[in-house]
C-alpha cells in the first residue's frame, strides 16, 4: 500500500510531516517526541488492510467474502432477511385474521407462530411459569423459544438482537441514518437530559418486571391460559389494521423523534431493550481497546449509534452497546479494537459474531419446531369460537385483572 494523500483520514489537524512518523515495532506509536500522537495520518504500516473482492472469482464467492470482511454488509443482509420475514409474518397473520373475521367463509390460512415474537410480556410470563413448574405452556409456546434465544444472544452478545434482528430497531436505524444523510447531523441531548431519558425503560421494565414476580404459580397458568392471553395476538393485530387517530399520531411523533435523535424509542422507552441491556452485563463478549495502540482519532466515538465515547474506554460496559460493530469497523488501526473474551482476551472475528447472533436465533428457535413446541394447541374450531366473541367483556384486559370463566368457556385451562 502506498503513503499517500488518499490514505488520510477526515481530521481538522494538520498533518503530520512523514518525517515525524516513529519506527514501527509492531505496535502503533503512542507518543512522538515525549506526547500521544493527534495527527490523523496514518503510517501504511499500522492501517488495517481493506479488503479486496476480486471480481474474476464467482458471485457467491464475492459474496461469502464479503460478508466475512465487511460487518456492516453482513449485519445489514441479516436486518433486510429479518425485515423480509417479519413482513411474512405480517402477511400471513392477516390472512389469518381475515379468516377468522369472515367467520370461516374465506379461505383459511394457518396463523404463524412467528407473531408471538411480538407478545414479550407473555413471555416473560412463560418462562416464569416454565421456570417453575417445568411445563411449556401450549397457549403461545414459541413466544417462549424466541425470548430464550433473544435473552441467550444478550447474555453472549450483549445487545446484538437490537443491531441485526429487531424490526423496531433496523427501522429506527434507518430513520435517524435518514436525518443525518438529510440534515448532516442529528441530535445529541446534552448528558442531564439523557440520563433521566433512558432511565424511563428501565422503569418501564420495573413496572412490567415486578408484576410478574408477584405471580404465583396459580396466576401465572391463569393469566397463560386465559381468554385474553389466547387472543393477544390478535388483538394486537387488530390494533394496528384499525389504528385510531391518537395511536397513529403517538407512532408517527415517535418516528420523526428518531430521524433526529439516534434511535428514540430503543434508546428511551423501549422496556425490551433494558431486559436485554441488564442482560448484557454479563456478556463476556465486549468490545475491547488496546490503548497502546489506539492513536486518539475519536472515530470509534464518532460511529457509534448509542453515543458510547468508545474511544476512551478500555472495554465497553455499557448496557446501550448493542455490538453492532460500526465503531470496530471505523477504527483505521489494526489490532486496536475488536470484540474479544473478556477473560482470555481472544479476538472474535466479526463475522464469528454476526454468525453467532444467527445461529443462537435459529438454533433456539429451530429446536422449538423440532421438540413440537412451535405451533400453539388451540384448534382451528376455538379460533373460530374466540374471533366471534373478541368484543365481550371475556376477552377484555380489565386492567392486568384475568377475567372469571366458566370450565365450559372457549379458553378454559386444561
């Protein structure tokens, strides 16, 4: 590689005569002349080697090495196949539902038990009673499978479920991406306004958390298997397909939030999301600095989309890091900052990471429909029975309260 002009990096310093430029040791320099080097040119010698695509080899082959090589392009194909199955879902569900309101007179399509992804407090209920009782529940099974793998991802990988899975989060991230390319930058609340902010999911949580460990057992298969719970799903749907003016005006207030403010929602409200950033305290994979490496270019700081000062940490506690790896990609020097084991010390490649958050998912998930814990028990005729009866007071949430039923009731326990 050649020392020229096209390997400066944006700076507003001057730069620094070659001649300045220290031997090289095998580490980068950290001082010249008695003092930490600011200079943003970098010596060829410690630049991290960017990859190459030889375009005589095959596609596929472009492809799988470009995926290896270029984080961003593998988490980026990773959001895009999540987008694209969740919109399937997305589909499907409202066929189902269609199904369901004609009364059985359209054609009937099986609900996807992927929609239960989207019901977390349930969930959190599930494993609870799972936890407890050892019983899978029948009523929304793969809720419990997809909470599982997502809470396993945290606990390896910190928050990486929100960077290169979650709906929410890909859209949140494309929205600010679109403020910035629009605006040229976005908005950063000064610190006494962010910390009171992003303690507002963690309450959020608290409030959801503590009412569920107050749940016994009997509360639990109560709430589990009652008429409310049976629905969620589709009450959810129906929420959004016949969305009041209030709701709509609340989601798109939220939207134009995130065009400005690097990811609002996940940032500040989202209760998933300090589940998964408590989670992720014990992850033993972090991104870690070689400080004596690192030549102070505040880029890592720069590339990060939760505004961790990557830059001057030895390795990132944080519960906002989401291991999205933009800061690791940033960095121009090599050795300098990767995701390693926090005990041994042994880099991870990125795409051991990204591969990682893939086959956790899609393993957990895929023992699910192995073991026959995928698709719920509720029968095609009760479907029937629930979407005629959605609007009586059974089916009502009654303020966190379960309903009384009759044993002969659509949606009685077991």
């Amino acid at each position: 590689m050649k020392n020229s002009d096209a390997d400066c990096l944006n700076c507003e310093n001057d730069l620094l005569p070659k001649e300045e430029l220290p031997e090289v040791t095998g580490r980068a320099p950290a001082a010249a002349a008695g003092r930490r080097l600011t200079v943003k040119k970098l010596d060829p010698r410690l630049r991290k080697p960017r990859p190459v695509y030889p375009q005589k080899t095959s596609w596929y082959r472009r492809l799988l090495l470009r995926l290896k090589e270029d984080s961003q392009f593998f988490r980026s194909t990773v959001q895009s196949a999540f987008v694209l199955l969740c919109i399937w879902i997305g589909i499907e569900f409202s066929l189902f539902a269609r199904w369901g309101s004609s009364e059985g007179q359209a054609a009937f399509v099986p609900r996807p038990p992927g929609a239960e992804g989207f019901l977390p407090i349930s969930a959190l209920m599930s494993l609870k009673y799972w936890l407890l009782t050892g019983v899978i529940n029948t009523v929304h099974p793969s809720g419990l499978f997809i909470l599982v793998g997502v809470l396993a991802m945290s606990v390896l990988l910190k928050k990486a479920f929100c960077s290169w899975l979650c709906p929410v989060g890909t859209l949140s991230e494309a929205l600010w991406m679109f403020g910035k390319k629009v605006f040229g930058r976005n908005l950063t609340p000064s610190r006494w306004l962010d910390y009171p902010l992003r303690s507002l999911k963690y309450l959020l949580f608290l409030f959801f958390g503590l009412s569920i460990l107050q749940m016994d057992v009997p509360d639990l298969k109560a709430f589990i298997y009652s008429p409310y719970n049976k629905v969620a799903d589709i009450k959810m749907f129906l929420f959004f397909a016949n969305i009041g003016t209030f709701a709509l005006w609340t989601i798109i207030i939220f939207m134009l939030l995130s065009v400005f403010v690097k990811n609002f929602w996940c940032r500040y409200l989202c209760p998933y999301g300090a589940l998964l950033g408590a989670a992720s305290w014990l992850s033993p994979l972090k991104v870690t600095r070689n400080a004596s490496t690192c030549i102070d270019c505040e880029l890592c700081t720069k590339a990060c989309p939760s505004n961790i000062k990557v830059h001057t940490a030895t390795r990132v506690w944080s519960d906002e890091c989401m291991n999205c790896l933009q800061c690791v990609e940033a960095c121009p020097v090599k050795d300098t900052l990767d995701i390693r084991v926090a005990v041994t010390n042994t880099r991870v490649p990125n795409w051991v990471v990204g591969s990682l958050v893939v086959g956790i998912f899609v393993g957990i998930t895929g023992l699910a429909v192995l073991t026959g814990h995928w698709q719920n028990a509720i029968s095609q005729k009760e479907y029937l029975q629930h979407f005629q009866q959605l609007d009586s007071p059974l089916y009502q949430h009654n303020r966190g309260s379960v309903p009384k039923y009759d044993a002969g009731e659509p949606g009685a326990q077991p």
